[in-house]
C-alpha cells in the first residue's frame, strides 16, 4: 500500500490585527522535506487564516501595508464632504490639521472604511437638530442653499467670538468708528465701560498668527463673520494695549482723585492733631499715675502703657460697684484740671481715618504714577495729539500734589505712632485711631452719668435735711401747705390704691421719710431708687392739692 508522508504543520499565524501591526516580521517558514521515492498524495492546502487577522506575509518577509492601503506617513489625501441627509449638530472638538497626524495613531486610522461599512440612517434620524423631512433630492438643494448663503469660517473660538459680538452691540458704534476713536484718544465717544469690555479683545498671539495666515493665503474678508473683520481691524492698532490702557486710565482720573485725597487728608488731620493735643497728653499722664498708685505695691511704677489700656478703665470698678475708673478719673479732671474737659475738641477725623487702609491708597496712588508714565511715553510718540497734550498739562501738577500728600500721610503716621509707642507695621490706621474713638465716646458718657449721680445726690440731700424746695414760686402757682410726716404718711396710705412704692432692701416709704436707717445708705448718699420715689410723692402731693 502506498505510504503517506506527514507535512509539518504551517506556522502560526497572529491572531489580531493590532498585534500583527507591531509584531516584529515572522521567520520565514522552513523547506519542506524531500518526496519520497515512492509515490505519494498531493499535500492538503494550508488551513485559512482565521477571521480577523492579517494574511501571512509574502515570501522574503515584512509586513503588509495598513489598513486602508495608507502607507507610513501622511499622504496628503483630501478628505471627502459627506452628504447627510439631515442637518446634524456640530461636535465641538479641537481638529488636529494633516501635518500634525504624522506619527500619530490617527495616521493609522481610516474613518472612511468605517462609514462604508456603517449604516448612518439611524444614527441621521436620532441626531438631526430637530424633525425635519428629507428632501427629495439632495443635491441640487445644497447647491442651491450654498449659493444664497455661503458658509463663512471663523478665526476666533465660539465663545470668545459670542462674547465680542455681545460687546459690539452694546458699544452701539460700527467697528471702524471704534478703531479710529482709539487711535486718535477720543474719550467723548468711548466710555469707560466699553473700553474695560474692549481691554478683554486684544487679540493674542495665536489669534494674531490665524489673522496673518489667513491674509497671505489671500483670502478675501468678506468670507469672515462681523466679529473675526473686526478683530483684523481691531489688531491692526498700533500699541494697542497702550492705547486702550491709557484712554481707561485719563478716564478714573478725576475719579480717583477723588476717592484717594480726602481719605489721604483725614489720615494726616488726625495723626498730626493726636501728636501735638497738649490736653490729651495731660490726660494720659493722669491715667499712668492713677495706674502706677494702683499696681506700684505689686507690679512696681510702669513708665507707659500700651493705647489698648484706656478700654480697661471702664473694666475696674469701684468697690460699691457704682463707678469705673474712668468715671472717678473724669469726676477729677472736672475738678482739679478744667481746662481738659475738652481735649477732644483738639482732635480731627479720627473716624474717618479709623476707616481708611493706608497701605491700599498708596498702592492707588503708585497706580496713578505708573498711569501717567504711559501716558506720558504715549505722548512722546504723538507729540501731535492734543487730547494727550491737554490731560498733562492739566494733571501733572495735581498728580504730583497726591503723591507728595501720600507720602506725607505715610511719614506722619508712622511718627504718631511710634511715639505712642507702638509698631506701625504692626498697626493699621483701622486699630490705631480706633483707640481714640472709643475713648472719646467714653470719657463723654462717663461726663453724662456723673452729671446724672450728682442731680441725684443732690435730691436725695435735699429731701434729707429740709424742706421740698428753698426757691421761690411763681406768683400763678398755688402753694402746698406742710403736713406733718405722720398725716402725710397715713394721706397717702388712704388714697393709694396700690402702694406707690415698693418695699425694697433699705427700707420702706416711713424710713425715707423719716430720715430712719432704710433710706440712708452707710456712706449717707440716698438710694437711686428711693429719690425717684420722692419725685413720685411730690408729683402725688401737688395733684392732691
């Protein structure tokens, strides 16, 4: 019987396409045996490859061309337009343009194999920007609709071309009136608001180099939208960013002055008032004594005190609870130093200046410099504008008066500081002056309540040791005839409905009367409560006359 020969199994072939494409080239299979000498059957052919991979690669090695038969590289191959049959929405990404495909995985890619072989009816009809019915004939309408309106490109990014078209609406000016109002520095045309709009368009770099390659491929400007011809016009500016910044900057000029030197004013008002009050440096030296005579026996005799002390005056309470020290301290101005009552009338804007924050207003002020030195180099290079010519003639001077009121405020500040002994770096104008003002606020309503004590104590005395009243009547006023206490006391027991006074810890309405222990206190000042009584009976009496 004949007797089969065995062929070795082919080699193995790779599995994927991907795998094959960066596998390195197979070896090349081995020969085949030699025949035998007796006959044999034909060899069966080899199996097919399996589905999905790459034929086995030709005699001598290498590997097949990609997908698409595009060789390695950018060929330059145009793509084709693609007629749908509905509008389609856009899908916003960033296209990478033919010279940036090379080396890239996209240079192995072929998205024209892949819609040959999709169906895109479905995908048309679950898509398209809204129902719309498919035209019977395709073609000659686009043509048609590409002929009435042509589609135009534009340069700029959706957004930022959205946002310029909104700002030329509101500018309500065509856009060569606007590039020749910046050129020529016509402020009456331009206000302040458009031009800070204006300041956010200065065309960048890449939009300067896609207007530039748009021109030398001489494209005609019709083709852009509004937006793009006006930012081509708009960048042809010459020192663009100058302009627009010196035109903002004449414009907030007055304004700024405005804002910036009262609030330079009040700081040096009233650092240079606290510095040279004589009264309320007397007034500090009688809080240090009355401070040092308080701590001497256990903290020794200080030499100064930090300003955030006089809020502590009204902590310290005498021992009846009924007076601060700052109050016992304005009872002995008022007595033995008169002439200080009114020290605060010697100082001036201290709550203006507890407001203001020195380091922001010279950093305004050094604005304002840095404003008027552009405007003074724009000036230099058209020496023939007058708009220009005239803002220095009339600001230079005044400029120069802030900044020297500036610097000013900053040295005297500093100074009344330091000699009240405290750090100006470590302390603003809003905790400095505000020390002051709460002083001052105090030291009156301590003046009030010790005016109000005194009335009292003087009732109180009155009604202790004579009669309701020494000073004359009027001649229309009818006088009260005298009771004796005890009539007087069992009158009112008979007329009150309610008790007129309640019975408190010192004492009843008998005692205050009386002169007995309820109504006098151990240090013989009458009760607060029990005075305002006595008014109470003496309003009693004369309705009763």
């Amino acid at each position: 019987p004949p007797t089969s020969v065995v062929l070795p199994p082919p080699p193995q072939l790779a599995g994927t396409t991907e795998a094959t494409a960066h596998a390195p080239p197979p070896p090349a299979p081995p020969p085949p045996p030699p025949p035998p000498t007796c006959s044999t059957a034909p060899p069966p052919p080899p199996p097919p490859p399996p589905a999905g991979g790459m034929p086995p690669p030709p005699p001598g090695g290498g590997m097949p061309p990609p997908f698409g038969g595009m060789p390695d590289g950018h060929t330059g191959k145009n793509k084709k337009p693609i007629q749908t049959k509905y509008r389609m929405p856009s899908l916003n990404w960033q296209a990478l343009k033919p010279n940036q495909v090379s080396g890239t995985v996209f240079n192995e890619l072929d998205d024209e194999l892949v819609l040959g072989v999709l169906n895109m009816d479905a995908f048309e009809e679950q898509f398209k920007t809204k129902a719309q019915t498919a035209p019977a004939d395709v073609g000659p309408l686009r043509a048609k609709v590409a002929q009435k309106t042509p589609s135009k490109v534009s340069l700029l990014e959706p957004n930022r071309a959205k946002n310029l078209a909104i700002t030329l609406r509101k500018g309500g000016m065509a856009a060569s009136d606007i590039c020749t109002s910046i050129e020529t520095y016509n402020q009456e045309t331009l206000s302040l608001d458009f031009l800070e709009l204006l300041e956010r368009f200065i065309p960048s770099e890449y939009e300067v180099k896609l207007i530039q390659n748009y021109e030398r491929d001489g494209r005609p400007l019709d083709e852009l939208p509004e937006e793009d011809r006006f930012m081509v016009r708009f960048g042809k500016i010459p020192r663009l960013p100058q302009r627009i910044s010196t035109l903002t900057f004449m414009g907030n000029f007055p304004e700024s002055i405005q804002l910036i030197q009262p609030q330079l004013n009040a700081i040096i008002a009233a650092s240079m008032s606290i510095k040279s009050s004589s009264k309320l440096k007397k007034i500090l030296e009688i809080i240090l004594a009355f401070g040092n005579y308080m701590n001497s026996s256990k903290r020794g005799a200080a030499y100064g005190f930090r300003l955030q002390s006089l809020d502590l005056l009204l902590d310290t309470k005498s021992t009846d609870r009924r007076q601060t020290l700052l109050h016992f301290i304005v009872n002995i101005i008022q007595e033995k130093y008169p002439e200080l009552q009114t020290f605060h009338s010697e100082l001036y804007f201290l709550d203006k200046a507890a407001l203001v924050s020195l380091d922001s207003i010279l950093q305004d002020v050094r604005a304002l410099e840095r404003g008027m030195e552009v405007t003074r180099k724009e000036f230099a290079i058209h020496e023939d504008n007058s708009v220009l010519q005239e803002f220095l003639t009339s600001n230079n001077d005044l400029l120069d008066s802030v900044v020297g009121d500036g610097k000013t405020a900053q040295d005297v500040y500093e100074s009344v500081v330091e000699y009240f002994g405290e750090n100006p770096k470590t302390t603003p104008p809003s905790m400095f002056f505000p020390v002051f003002v709460r002083f001052i606020k105090a030291y009156k309503q301590a003046e009030q309540e010790n005016e109000q004590r005194k009335k009292q104590d003087v009732l109180s005395s009155e009604w202790k040791t004579g009669p309701l009243s020494t000073s004359p009547k009027p001649e229309t006023s009818q006088k009260v005839p005298m009771m004796p206490q005890m009539d007087l006391i069992a009158e009112l027991k008979r007329r009150q409905v309610t008790p007129l006074v309640r019975e408190g810890k010192d004492g009843a309405i008998e005692d205050i009367i009386t002169g007995g222990p309820g109504g006098v206190r151990d240090n013989g000042l009458r009760s607060p409560v029990h005075s305002l009584h006595w008014t109470e009976i003496c309003l009693f009496l004369c309705n009763s006359a």
